[in-house]
C-alpha cells in the first residue's frame, strides 16, 4: 500500500471512530472505483503523446484493455539556448509521453531499455495500485525488456516516473510524465486541451565531454537549481511554440510536477482558472489563481479564454519564472471583447 | 522466458506421446538445468549430478536449515505444496531442497533435519555441493544470496517448478507464495510429461 | 567475499567452536575438466588487500579483502575470440540458452569473427557471467568478487581510498554518462593506484557474486528491512547514499541475471594470491 492510501486510510480509520461508531463502509469514503469493473475485448497499443499535445479523450466508452509501450533512453539534447544536457527519457521526450486510460481499463505497460543506455531504469506509475507503482518488476538492463500488467482502480491525473537509484538523478534527468485515468463516461469535453510538466534541473559542465552538461548531484541535494523549467527545455513553449487558443474556446490543461525537489505554484497570468481538480484528484475548486502541484503531483486546470492576447504561465515563485525558465504563453486570438477588458487608449493627465 | 518454457513444454508434450519418459541418452534442452554438470551429495550421502533428478517433475527451494526467519516459512510451503500433490502423481515428483549452506548441511544433518520435518519419504531430496556449484545453481534460479555473518545468511525466497527435463516451468518470489497455484503447475507439468 | 567468508568462517571456528568438525565442506572439487586451457598474457596486479567499507552493508560493517591478483585490465575482444576457438560450446552458435541470452556476442557477424569495424582490443561485451565464468576457467583464474572490485575502485591514480575526495564519484559518474565507451581499446587511459586500467571509463564489469546484493531493485523500499522479501534485511542498506557512483554500479547489478547479455557489460579475471 502506498503512503497516501496509507494516510487517507489511517485518518479515515480515525474519523470513523471519532465520529460515528456505527458507520459501515460508506461509498462517499471507499468509491468502489474501478475494482470491479470488467475490462473486455483483445488489448490494443494505446496512443500516447508527447507534450503539449494529449491522446483523444476516452468519451463514452467502456473499460478496455491496453498495450502501452514505453522506451527509455539516455539521450543529449538542448535545455536552453544552444546548450546541450544529458536527458534521460520515456520515449525520448521530456516530459514523457501522456498516457490516457479510463477506471477499469487494464494495461499491460511495455518497458524497454534502450541496447545502448548506461543504466538501468524502470516505472513507477503513481496511478498503479501495486508494489512499487510497477517499479522493481519493471526495472530493466540496458537493452532488456519488462512489462506488467494493471487495472487503474482509482480516477485522476497522476504522475509516472524512473525510480531506479539514484532516483533523484533518474528524475532531475528528466524521466517522468503524466498518465490520466478518466472517471466513467470521460471528462466533459474541452475545445482545447493541453500536456505541460515542470521539472527542477541541477547542471555542471561534463568532466570528459567538453560543452556539454550534466546533473549535478550536489546541486541537487541543495535544492538549487539552475533551470526551473516547463516540458524540459527553455522557450518549449514560448515563440513559435506557444500554446494557441481561439476567445471562446475552453482550455484545459494537465499539469504535472516531475521535480524531484521543487513544489510548483502554477498561474496563468490574466487568467482565473474556472476549475481546478485539486491535486489531480476528483475534488473541483473553482475561482483559482493559482494552484499548488507538489513534486510528484499534478493539477487539471480549466478556464475559458475571453479576451485576445497573450497569457503567461508561470511558477509564480517568481525567480524561478524569471530566472530560471519557467515560463510560457497561450496566445489567444480573436475578437477583443471590451465588455470583460478594455484598456484606455490614453494615458491619464 | 516464462513463455519460451511453455512453449518447450509444449512441444515436448507433443513429442511426449512417442517417448513417455525421458531418457538420459537424449539431448538436453538447451535450456535445461541439466546442462549444470556439477557434483551434489544428497542426504544420504549418495553422490549425484542434477541430470540423475531426470524424468521427474521437480519443485525446488534454496535455504539453509539453521535459519531461523524465512526459510521456516519455504519449508512449510514446501511441505503443504507437497500435500497437494495427488498420491498418483506423488512418485512423478521430487521436491528438491538445496542447502545454501553447505559446510554446516551435511548429509547427516539434512538426512536429520528431513526427519524431524517430517520429509523422509522418498519424493523429498535434500542437496548440496560446494560454494561454487551452489552459487551457479543459484544464478540459473536468479536466486540472490550472501553470507552475512558465520551463522546467517540473507537470500530471496524463490520455489521453482522445473519439468522432467530440466526446464524451467515456472517461478514464485516471497513468502506469500501461492501453494495451491504452484501445485496446480505441477500436476500440469506432471500431466504433460 | 568468498575469501572474507572464510576467513571469518575460520576465524568463528577456531575461536567459538573447537569442537566442529573440520572436515565439513563438500569433498568433491568441481572440475572444468570440459573447458580447454588457454593462454592469455594480461599482466596481472597484486592488490594487497585491507579493511575496506562495502557501499551496502551495516553501518559498522567493515570487510576484509586479502591478497588477490587482478587482471589490469577487462578481456579483450581478441581473447575472447581464442576462448571460442578453443571452446566450441561457447561459441556464438552453441552456447546453451541456459547459460545465456539471444544477444550473445551479439555483434559478431559469425562464430569465430569478430564485427567488421570491432577493435580487437577493445573490451569483449554482449557475455553472460557464465561465458564470463567458463573464460576465467579457461585462463585458470576467477571472476573477482564484488568485494575485491570494489576495493580496486576504491583508489584514484594516487591514492588506495579516494572515496572522500570531492569530485571522486562526480569524475566516475561523468565517465558514466557517456556512451558507447566500450568500442575503445583498454590501456588508453590513466592506470590508478594499483596499476590497474579502465575500471569505469569502458565498462560495467561481472563480478563473481554480482547477486549477492540483497536489495529490490526498488531502491526505495530495499533502504528498509522487509523480512517477507529477504532473511536479515539490515544487511541491505546503503551507508554511503551520497556515492551516486556506486550507487549506480549497485543499481545495475541488482538489474542483472546470469544469463544476461548487455551492450557494455563486460569482465576481467581475478585469482588468490600466493604471495602473502
């Protein structure tokens, strides 16, 4: 059992007796989620995404099961500028690629381990019920292959990771992403939705490859990093990567936190999320400025765009925004609407 | 793996019908734990390599009898797994307990420790050899352990199915194992022999 | 850890318990009597062993290594190749599957050839810890074990123990990040201490009890006793957290079994010293 279930279960154990010696087991404390729920047809290779974009939402359909299959790779690539970094990957993008399922599908998660990867890796899927999230029976040698299979028992938007040791450097590495397990009959639907996880990155220069980076372990242990930064690179959304949106439409995003260390403030600037789904779980809050997402956590935000322009998302611990990229934009174009916004074309004597 | 043993299972069963029990004279699988030629000395102090284990479905389990945590638990397992094996089948099978331990399992000691668990009928056989083999046949069952101190060791719990030719069937990690599953695997494996 | 065992083996013996019986490990020697010798000149290093601290273990678990010899350097590619020419039943076409994976000598476009563009003295890859084994027989030595290797690694160019050095695992890791470092010959780079070459800027080594290490592959929970998965589960923690190097060695061998074949795990030979 996990520390979560753990904890829920503890303190439900304990209001229980606290409040209600009589109480049986109540459905609004124990939803019976996807237990019992039976998964049917031949399994087929799931569609998974790299970010921002995500899988077709999973609508109407009933519980089915699932072939995904992920590849983990050590692999360079630019974390900022033109500077190259040692990423280690699901599926060789940073974040992950986007796993979407619905409660009671089961899924026979694939993981290979690329021939020429150093080290080895494995998943550990927060949305698993199970020893690990699937981690030491998906732990592989470079170029061996595992797998396992799961039912997704419970609802909500969770993030997956690499634990193979030293976590933190699997995860400051960049090996995590975000798998959604939507309830029964889907989440409404969205005119636009979106995939954007934040990680903390902790760089020193290569000893051996000149111009290169690499994590730096101390760094890491400071909690210091030099990048703060959203889908792994800087400007992955910014220019000719901005998100887009239509004035009118609905926009949902998934949120995630990989980490390893830092909890994020997410906010969008000049805009007020209409709903929240706290904690990626199925508690909404409405009216939110600004959401917290834990490391190893998520958050769905949703927010109707009315006015044209561009909207910034941030971690509003500002410095990191600002000093250490992460930030992005959803440019919203259309029709201005004076009604919500207008600003005066003069400047006050 | 699990798959490519049932499959030579399978294919074996289909071959099965014009040779019922295996011979020593023919070739090994390549898979088989056969192809293992170190010596081992059971409880009786015969000297023994693993092929003369032939033409028997085999349930395999390393301990070491002075352990006082875990490997109780693999002998009670081994012990019920034993229970549920239809008296018809009963001389099909050998269950097979290999000492991690050898400088203090000898014979006499296992062929005691056999009595006083009541394990001396025919289909249990108690193994060891030297370090070396022992470590090797470890390795072929991705069996972990070590000497932590001169009277302990620590060591994953692991009870292997292997069919009359030496190939491995199937395998159940830790102490939770399911016993009826692992003696539904050997009356398969014993019906398919 | 075998010699350690025995040492402390004895050690227990003579001081607890006069009374038991010597004679009791198992009387018949196994014989590689199917194994055909051959000769390979790698200068071997004597390492004089000493008290040395394993990265998994209980906090005050100190380990004896004694005296071994060491290959200075991995087998080669060219070795390897005599081995299989000497040996057939571990050729690439012959090797039982009991004893290995399908990716055995994977590269290797036949049995007794090596890949076109393969340096001969780059170190051999793609073997299982029983080909590992079979040419360590062949050659009349051993694989080292876990402890001895470890204890080689130990040392920088200038020193035995360079473990509290800053920037000691930092280097190691730097060296671990890059790939394909196994194409490379052995004995480009600096020797350390001991004389001996190439401990991690080619390769991940087999060592002889590689499986010795009694944690999940899921480090998180082996950092913690589980009696239900292991016997004596205090003896599976790490006491060096910070050693992200090791760390990583130890991370990739809990990962392995026998039979695996890996891109870039490969081995070197040990042997007892005689010398005392």
């Amino acid at each position: 059992m996990k520390m979560k279930q753990l904890l829920f279960g503890m303190s439900v154990a304990l209001s229980a007796a606290l409040f209600s010696c009589t109480t049986q087991s109540n459905k609004e404390e124990w939803p019976a989620g996807g237990i019992n729920m039976e998964a049917t047809g031949e399994p087929e290779v799931a569609e998974v995404t790299g970010a921002p974009k995500v899988p077709a939402p999973v609508g109407n359909r009933g519980p089915k099961k699932w072939i995904v299959n992920l590849v983990t790779t050590e692999e360079e690539g630019i974390i900022a500028d033109t500077i190259p970094y040692t990423f280690w990957t699901f599926n060789h993008t940073v974040p992950g690629s986007f796993i979407r399922i619905r409660v009671g599908d089961e899924v026979t998660l694939n993981l290979k381990n690329e021939a020429n990867s150093v080290l080895p890796h494995n998943i550990d899927l927060h949305a698993v019920t199970g020893p690990g999230g699937g981690a030491a029976a998906t732990t592989s040698a470079p170029g061996k292959e595992t797998s396992f299979t799961f039912k997704a028992l419970n609802p909500g938007l969770y993030v997956y990771h690499c634990a193979a040791p030293p976590v933190p450097m699997h995860i400051g590495n960049g090996m995590y992403g975000l798998i959604l397990v939507e309830p029964e009959g889907g989440l409404k639907k969205v005119d636009k939705e979106f995939y954007i996880m934040q990680g903390d990155f902790y760089t020193k220069k290569s000893a051996i490859k000149e111009g290169l980076m690499e994590f730096d372990n101390d760094k890491a242990v400071a909690e210091q990093p030099d990048y703060v930064l959203f889908n792994g690179k800087k400007g992955s959304m910014l220019g000719a990567n901005m998100l887009e949106a239509k004035v009118g439409e609905t926009i949902r995003m998934f949120v995630g936190n990989g980490g390893p260390n830092l909890t994020s403030s997410f906010h969008v600037i000049g805009e007020i999320f209409d709903n929240v789904y706290l904690e990626g779980g199925t508690t909404v809050s409405h009216n939110i400025q600004t959401t917290m997402i834990p490391a190893g956590g998520a958050a769905i935000v949703e927010f109707k765009v009315e006015v044209p322009g561009e909207y910034v998302l941030v971690d509003h611990s500002l410095s990191r925004a600002f000093n250490k990229g992460a930030i992005g934009k959803l440019k919203v174009t259309g029709d201005a609407n004076p009604k919500v916004f207008k600003a005066s074309s003069l400047t006050k004597e | 793996m699990k798959y490519f043993s049932v499959l030579v299972l399978s294919i074996l069963a289909l071959c099965a019908c014009k040779s019922p029990a295996p011979k020593q004279q023919e070739a090994l699988p390549s898979n088989s734990v056969f192809n293992l030629t170190s010596q081992w000395q059971n409880q009786d102090g015969d000297t023994l390599q693993l092929q003369d284990l032939n033409g028997k479905t085999l349930v395999v389990v390393m301990i070491y009898t002075s352990c006082k945590s875990a490997c109780p638990i693999l002998v009670a397992k081994m012990k019920k797994i034993e229970s549920k094996i239809s008296r018809k089948d009963i001389d099909k099978v050998s269950l097979v307990l290999v000492s991690i331990d050898p400088e203090t399992d000898t014979p006499e000691h296992l062929k005691e420790f056999a009595k006083t668990n009541g394990m001396d009928e025919k289909q249990w056989v108690f193994l060891r050899s030297n370090e070396e083999a022992t470590h090797e046949l470890a390795n072929v069952l991705a069996m972990k352990y070590k000497k932590i101190s001169p009277i302990d060791f620590s060591h994953s719990n692991i009870i292997s199915v292997f069919n009359p030719s030496g190939v491995l069937v199937s395998q159940e990690e830790g102490l939770e194992i399911n016993v009826d599953g692992v003696a539904n695997t050997v009356a398969k494996t014993v019906k398919g022999s | 850890m075998k010699k350690v065992s025995a040492v402390i083996v004895l050690g227990f013996l003579s001081l607890v318990c006069c009374n038991k019986p010597q004679e009791k490990s198992f009387p018949v020697a196994n014989e590689h009597h199917e194994l055909k010798k051959v000769n390979t000149s790698v200068k071997m290093v004597y390492i004089p062993g000493g008290a040395y601290k394993p990265f998994y273990g209980a906090d005050s678990a100190w380990v004896t290594v004694a005296p071994f010899l060491l290959d200075e350097r991995p087998v080669t590619n060219k070795e390897f190749l005599d081995f299989v020419t000497a040996n057939p039943s571990w050729r690439k076409s012959k090797i039982k599957s009991l004893f290995s994976d399908s990716t055995y000598l994977h590269d290797w476009p036949a049995d007794l050839e090596l890949p076109p563009n393969a340096n001969p003295n780059a170190p051999v890859c793609y073997v299982s810890w029983f080909a590992a084994k079979a040419f360590a027989n062949s050659v009349g030595k051993r694989l080292p074990t876990l402890d001895e290797w470890e204890f080689v690694a130990m040392a920088d160019s200038v020193s035995i123990n360079a473990r509290s050095k800053p920037g000691y695992s930092d280097y190691i890791i730097s060296l671990y990040l890059q790939k394909n470092r196994q194409f490379n010959p052995v004995k480009l780079s600096t020797p350390n201490y001991w004389g001996v070459y190439n401990m991690f800027d080619l390769i991940w080594e087999w060592t002889d009890d590689f499986n010795s290490i009694l944690t999940t592959s899921d480090s998180r929970v082996g950092e913690y006793d589980d009696k239900g998965l292991f016997c004596a589960g205090s003896a599976t923690s790490a006491t060096d957290i910070l050693n992200y190097a090791a760390f990583m060695r130890f991370a990739l061998r809990t990962t392995l079994r026998a039979n695996y074949t890996v891109a870039n795990l490969g081995f070197r030979c040990a042997k007892d010293s005689i010398m005392k």
